[in-house]
C-alpha cells in the first residue's frame, strides 16, 4: 500500500481505496497512476522563497511557527491547509490581532 494524493481535495488516502475519506470522490485507474509520491516532509525554495508539501504538513510548520512566537494558536485545518492564530498584545488591541494563514495553490 501506498499514499497518494486525492485528485479532488489532496488529501493523503491509500492506493488501493475505492473513494477518498476526506471528501468522497471516486479514485479511478487514471488517478492511480498519475498520480506522483506524496511529500512527506516540507521543503523551501529560496530563490523562489516558497515552501513545499502537502497542505498539513505547511499548516503544521505554519502552527509551529505562530507558537515560535508564543502566539496562540485558534485553529488549524489540515485538509485545507489553514491556521487561525491570535497575536500578543499590540498596540491597538490589549488581547492581540487575529488573523490566519492559508495555503495558495
């Protein structure tokens, strides 16, 4: 068994499922083997200054990064590649700014 990415959503399922688990779309032959390997670890780029993986593994560094800078983090979504954070006090706001982080591509 081997992990691909779905060709729907991009989520990390099994070669041989017959659907994905994230979002439901059927996996046919062509999808098997177009398919390339799933990264298991993020790379950067830095004449292109851009990072590289698959969506959970850049929320996961992007999560690390924010508790890095003893910001808290709000929520993290693997599947989309998201994270909501919430920042140390700054100058308009006593509890922090919120904002988020969201994978392009």
């Amino acid at each position: 068994m081997a992990l691909i990415a779905c060709p729907e959503c991009e989520r990390q399922i099994s070669d041989k499922a017959e659907h994905c688990i994230g979002c439901g779309a059927p996996l046919t032959a062509s999808d098997l083997s177009a398919s390339a390997p799933v990264p298991t670890f993020v790379t950067y780029n830095r004449s292109t200054d851009t990072f590289t993986g698959t969506k959970a593994l850049l929320a996961r560094l992007c999560s690390q990064a924010v508790l890095d800078l003893k910001w808290k983090v709000d929520n993290i979504d693997e599947t989309s590649g998201m994270v909501a954070f919430t920042t140390g006090m700054t100058w308009g706001s006593f509890s922090g700014a919120s904002g988020s982080v969201a994978q392009m591509g």
